[in-house]
C-alpha cells in the first residue's frame, strides 16, 4: 500500500497550491479519503474529507470555502486545492485513507 503525496511548497498569503495524493495497493475506489495536517507543536487535525465516490466532501470550519477536496476514481487519486492561504495553514499535509493508510505527508509553507 502506498499513499503518496505532492504539491506542497512555500507560498505567500492569499495565494494558492493544489495538493495530490496518488494511492496504490488497496481498493482506492471504496475508501472515503481524506486530508489532515500537522503543524509544529500541534495535533494533528482532519482538513477534509470527501466520500468513495466522490459526491459528499465535508471540511474543517477553518478551510471552508478556500479549500476544495476531490478525487478521481479512474487514477486513483485525491487532490486538495487550497486557496487564499493564510501563515495559520502551515503544516505538514497527509493523505489518509479510512482503511488506516497515511501517506509520509508533504510540506505547506505560507509566508511572505
């Protein structure tokens, strides 16, 4: 099984990143997926979620109408665009799958 994240880097604020995570070795079209993040010191906390096929997504009331999480079924992959990011959504961003699988996550920067 493998989750693997990319699409992190460093960004002013207000601007914008599109995160993607490319799953392998499980049945990517049955599991809910989902994002969280880890910033240093903190728990780590769900962003978003969105549901096997696609058609439910939920988010944390702090990304709200600035993030959007998709997927695409035939690829076997989940994207999370982010945009108007703010220096609070600094964290390490990982791919989850409800089967228990994380992927090693990747780094999202907003600084100016």
């Amino acid at each position: 099984v493998q989750l693997v994240e990319s699409g992190g880097g460093l960004v002013q604020p207000g601007g914008s990143l599109r995160l993607s995570c490319a799953a392998s070795g499980f049945t990517f079209s049955s599991s809910i997926m989902s994002w969280y993040r880890q910033a240093p010191g903190k728990e780590r906390r769900l962003v978003a979620s969105i549901s096997n096929t696609g058609d439910i997504s939920d988010y944390a009331e702090s990304v709200k109408g600035r993030f959007t999480i998709s997927r695409d079924n035939a690829w076997n992959m989940v994207y999370l665009q982010m945009n108007s990011l703010k220096p609070e959504d600094t964290a390490v961003y990982y791919c989850y799958s409800a089967y228990g699988y994380w992927g090693r996550g990747t780094q999202v920067t907003v600084s100016s």
